[in-house]
C-alpha cells in the first residue's frame, strides 16, 4: 500500500461521509458536505501526480482511482436529484456514460486495448466537480451573484460528458474496428 492508493481508499472512504452530511438535516451540513467534496475530488489530482512522480503506479490504482472518481460525483448526482436540486435526466446522462465508457474500456481491455484517458474527459471531470460544488453552495453563490451559477455550470458540465463520451466511443471504433458510426 502506497501513498497514491490510500488516497484513492481515503477518497472512497469520504463518500458516505460526504452523503451524511449532505443528506441529513443538520446546520450547515450542506457546507460541510461541499468542503469534503472538495477534499474529497482533490485527492484524484493529487493521487495521480504522486503515482507519476514516484513511479508508484500500480494495478489497484489503474482500477480503483477511476472508481472512486465514479463513487463520488455518481454519490453528488443522485444526492442532488433526491433533495431536489437537479434534475434526474442530467444525473442519468453523466452516470450513464461513466457506465459506456468503463465498458467500452473494458471490452477494449480483452482485445489488449488501452483507451487512455484523454483531454476532454479530464475537462469533464473538471467540470462535473466546479458544477457540483457550486450546487452545493449555492446559497452562498445566489446571494452573492443574485443568480443560479451552479445550473449553469451543470448543463457546462452535461456538454463535456457528451462530448467526451462520443468522442471515446468513435476513437475505440477506430481502434477495435468496430462500425460505430
């Protein structure tokens, strides 16, 4: 176990974390709840770049990072529609894909296929997380901007997902020859 793996465990771990404080009615819950999102989706970049730098990556990490990466936003998203603040349709779209694509993954896998992560799925996560954040927060952001920040970075963040979701399907048609047009 090295350091880049227990922060992906850590970020696991932060997930129901996240969700209690989000879920139950408690004062300022909801900012608590975005403060260890924060911690939270900051740990993934952090895990990364110690793995890279010292040559720490490892098969639990290949698999475990990116599913931690899933846990958390898939936690936010449907935390969200339940208390009302999105709509089901943009949970089921980013949710939706992170299920394509891991399967995509997958399947290119047993060819002995890697589909690396690319550009816009990491504008995607980006955005994902900047869009839930600030839903989170936002009460504090209304009050301050006098509008809905947060809807809008959402649908920012629904375009990314789509975006990024076709562009890995028609890169892995390519590579595993498939028609996938």
């Amino acid at each position: 176990m090295n350091l880049p793996n227990t922060l992906t465990i850590f970020r696991i771990i932060l997930v129901p974390v996240f969700m209690f404080f989000l879920l139950v009615k408690i004062p300022y819950g909801q900012y608590i709840a975005a403060a260890i999102f924060i911690i939270a989706a900051s740990t993934d970049g952090l895990d990364g770049y110690i793995a890279r730098k010292r040559k720490q990556i490892t098969n639990f990490g290949k698999i475990m990072d990116p599913l931690a990466d899933k846990l958390l936003v898939s936690a936010a998203l449907i935390s969200l529609v339940q208390l009302g603040k999105i709509a089901g349709w943009v949970a089921v779209i980013i949710i939706g894909r992170e299920f394509a694509v891991t399967g995509l993954r997958s399947v290119a896998a047993a060819e002995g296929i890697v589909i690396a992560a690319s550009k816009l799925g990491k504008y995607k996560t980006i955005s994902q997380i900047i869009a839930i954040v600030a839903i989170l927060i936002n009460e504090f952001i209304l009050n301050l901007l006098g509008f809905s920040l947060g809807q809008y970075l959402l649908y920012i963040a629904v375009f990314f997902t789509l975006y990024s979701g076709i562009d890995y399907f028609l890169k892995a048609g390519k590579l595993l020859k498939v028609g996938l047009k």
